[in-house]
C-alpha cells in the first residue's frame, strides 16, 4: 500500500478527533490500483487525515488482488474510524471486461465499509467532479488541482488515484453539509455534539 503524505503524518496511527469532527473515506476503485483519501470537517474547517492508493501486481490471480483490498481497507478503517464511506459508482462507458473487474474492486470496497459499520454512498465520476472542480468534464490533473487547492496541500506529494478519492470524499462531505450526519456510534455522536450531553 503506497501512501501519499509525509511520513510524520500518514503514520500517526487513529485519528486525535476534535469535538463536531465528522471524517469521510472515499474510495476510487480498481484491481490494480485503488485509491483512498480520507478527509475530516470540523466547522467549516476541512483537512486531509491520510491518502494513498492499494497497489497490486497484475500478475497476481484476481481473487488475490481482491482479498489485498479488502485487507488494506479494513486496516484503513480500524486506523481512521471514519463516520462516512463514499464510493465512485460503475462506469458503463467502460468494456464489458473492465465493467466486470471494477464490480470486483467495488464489491470487496463495499464489503469492508459494510463490514466496519460503515453506510455506503456512490458518486458518480461526472458528479465529484462537478462538485469539486464545477466542470463535470474535469480531468484527472484538473481534479487533483483543485483538491490540493481546496484542502491547502501546497506541495504535498498526491497521486491521481488518491487525489481521486480525495475528491470523492469532498464531494460527499459537501452533500453532508445539506442532510443531517448518521454517525456510526454513540461514541461518534458524543465526540460531535459534546453540548448535548448531560453531566
């Protein structure tokens, strides 16, 4: 599993949450190179907890680059505890063989999201990239541009399947901003409305 943020930070362990912290994984899918970016809010305030991409050799039998991601995401997840899981929906432009391969990826995504607690949203590829670049046509470097805009990243190194699920998960947390959050725990709720507990 290849990380894209300075040592100091991708490896500080679970995430120190703040009070009225919501975190958000997303998930860019594929067999051979799943991108995650995991973004938190607390207030108006957006930041970058952790990003990076799953890789896998593509000489490796499928079930195994399968079992792979589901490994590495469900130490994502233990690792960050995130209150929200958001995924890039199937492409159907793409061949009938990727389509198939992707469902794969997905699926296994899914199952480890589901299996953490986690509720599942997806997002199409047109629709992150509306919400976050405002052109539902964006490119990848476009895409990536903008999450490094939109989260201060300067020159924090990022590649194009993490700045992808970084923007799947700003795109997500901008939907949040309209509904109110389901938070995977009591533990959660408290941690993001410590004024409505009773001492």
């Amino acid at each position: 599993m290849k990380r894209n943020l300075p040592r100091s930070t991708a490896e500080r362990g679970t995430l120190r949450r703040t009070p009225g912290t919501i975190v958000v994984l997303g998930l860019d899918p594929g067999t051979l190179a799943t991108g995650y970016g995991i973004v938190a809010r607390t207030g108006s305030r957006l930041s970058l907890v952790d990003c990076g991409s799953i890789r896998n050799d593509a000489a490796s039998p499928m079930a195994a680059r399968l079992g792979r991601i589901h490994r590495e995401l469900i130490r994502v997840i233990e690792r960050t505890q995130p209150d929200e899981f958001a995924i890039e929906s199937a492409f159907y432009g793409k061949n009938a063989q990727s389509a198939l391969k992707l469902g794969h990826a997905r699926g296994v995504a899914m199952l480890a999201a589901v299996q953490g607690g986690l509720g599942v949203s997806e997002y199409s590829p047109r629709e992150v990239k509306k919400a976050d670049t405002g052109k539902g046509t964006a490119s990848k470097l476009q895409v990536r541009f903008m999450v490094r805009s939109i989260l201060r990243l300067d020159d924090t190194p990022i590649g194009l399947d993490a700045s992808d699920a970084v923007a799947i998960a700003l795109c997500h947390m901008n939907r949040l901003s309209g509904r109110s959050v389901k938070h995977r725990n009591w533990s959660s709720f408290v941690a993001a409305h410590p004024e409505r507990v009773v001492q």
